[in-house]
C-alpha cells in the first residue's frame, strides 16, 4: 500500500522517470513554475511527517485527538500546499486522465466538474477571514465533531451528543443497513432525507440552536465557506459531478435535488430557517466584523 500511494510521487520528482510519468503529465508539471516541486514537498511530507503523525494516530485515545490528528495533521499539510500552489490540482488531473486511467474509463469522466469541484472545495479553506487562518479553523471544526462522538459513547446527553437525536441517527443507520427499494435512485433519496431530519434535530432544536453555533459555526471562516460551496456556481458544479459518477454506475436516472439537499445542511441560517436565530446573528456579526 506505501509503495502504491508514494511511487507516483516518487516518479513525479524524478525527471529522468518515463515509464510511469508519461511527456503529457511531465510538460503539465513543467507548466507550474516554481510550484512544479510540490510533488517532491509532497512526498517529503509522506515520507517524514505522516508517520509521526499515523503513530499519534495510533497512540490517541478519545475521537477528538483522532479528528484533529487526521484532519490537522493529516489533510491540512497538503491541503496548504494545494492553496499555495493549485494549479496542481489542474496538472494532477491531466496527469490521471492521460497517464493513470485507462482510455475507455478516462472518456466517460467529466473531468471538467472534477476539476470544478476540487479547485472549488480547495479554495474554500485557503486564506484567513478576520484574521484566523481557516484551515486551523477547520482543524477545530473536525475536532469538535470528535468531541460529539466522545460525549456520545460516554453516555451523555447534553446538546454536544448524538443522543439527543438517537431516534432521527437510528433512521439514517436503518437506511445503510437495510435497502427496502430496489432502485439505488430511491434509496440515495431516502439516505438524504434521514440525514436532513438528524442535521434539522441537531443544528435548529431551540434549546441547544446557540450551543451548537457557539461549536460548529461561530468563526467566519467555516461561514465563509458554507456559502462559497453552496453558491449557484458550486452547486452547479456538484451537480454535474454527481450525475456523471452516478451514470458510471447505473442505468437509471440519478434523483433529482439530493445534492443541494445535501449541500443545504452545511449552511445552517438558511437551512433552520425561522426555528432558531442564532445562525442569521452570527452572519450578520461576521459580515459587519469583516466590512462585508
């Protein structure tokens, strides 16, 4: 598995490679200038700091320490390079599509909403927003929801648990485990719809709306890109991605709206609408904080 996931950049640094890095992928690396090394920082940060890390991994003994380990440490290295460097994520592409996947598979990819969304939800988490840098931000944001599974297999029953939700989780786990439709259209929709009625129970309840805000969604940042991949243009993009994987994989028509469904959670002042404030505040502070 190491050799698998470190020879392409293995290869990518080594100029002189031509079997596995073909002169379509090398003249696109070329292309990037000075971030044309990003593969080599890339594999450096493999080589050196992910086993650190994965022994953390290892040694960590509450979900919180693993969702910060893994998202923080794990994600948000190379993440940062992609936002210092993301016309990588271009020269990956053109790297897989003409080097890494076969030809007949490579044709029925739209690798132009693969290229939309990556460079999209990329964009997303680079930079700072009043003065925090987001990704840290992010980093918290993962932790948080460790916390949540930590208070949840303790046994509490505070508004930073499952708990409170168990009958609204119980219908999402019910849908994975038990497909009572033979159409996958109809069994995505009802997966989506379960996991609107948790997110609904867990994010707008009047009683814990201002703790979780106060958790989830309370730095500008996580605001910020909320309503960036929820823009028409995002959704836009998610949406084309979604019906091509989807006709990868199935005769029948993908279902219709799961996606900006699914995308509708992650904006919580639109999506609890008029069941709690809290959210709609808290936008209004960053936009007047931020001079939006």
């Amino acid at each position: 598995m190491k050799e698998f996931i470190l020879a392409p950049l293995e290869a990518l640094c080594d100029n002189k490679e031509t079997v596995i890095v073909g002169p379509s992928c090398r003249r696109e690396i070329t292309k990037l200038g000075a971030c044309a090394d990003t593969p080599c920082k890339m594999l450096e940060w493999a080589e050196n700091q992910a086993p650190v890390s994965f022994t953390r991994f290892l040694a960590a003994e509450s979900y919180e320490d693993i969702y910060r380990i893994v998202f923080g440490e794990g994600i948000v290295p190379l993440w940062r390079m992609l936002c210092e460097c993301p016309g990588v994520i271009n020269a990956s592409i053109e790297c897989v599509r003409t080097e890494f996947v076969e030809e007949v598979t490579a044709s029925k990819v739209n690798w132009n909403a693969v290229r939309s969304v990556l460079q999209g939800v990329i964009k997303s988490g680079c930079g700072e927003v009043g003065g925090s840098e987001c990704l840290v931000e992010m980093s918290e944001l993962q932790a948080s929801i460790g916390r949540v599974l930590d208070n949840t297999y303790r046994g509490e029953e505070g508004c930073l648990s499952l708990r409170r939700a168990e009958k609204e989780l119980t219908g999402v786990f019910r849908v994975l485990v038990t497909q009572e439709t033979a159409l996958p259209s109809e069994y995505v929709k009802d997966y989506i719809e379960k996991c609107v009625k948790l997110w609904d129970e867990l994010m707008c309840d009047g009683d814990c709306a201002g703790e979780m805000q106060d958790t989830f969604y309370s730095n500008c940042c996580i605001k910020r890109a909320a309503e960036f991949l929820n823009s028409k243009q995002m959704r836009k993009h998610f949406n084309k991605l979604f019906k091509n994987v989807w006709s990868l994989y199935f005769e029948e028509p993908s279902p219709k709206r799961v996606v900006d469904q699914y995308l509708s959670m992650f904006e919580p002042a639109t999506f609890c609408g008029d069941k709690t404030g809290v959210y709609k505040y808290f936008n209004k502070q960053c936009d007047q904080a931020i001079g939006a």
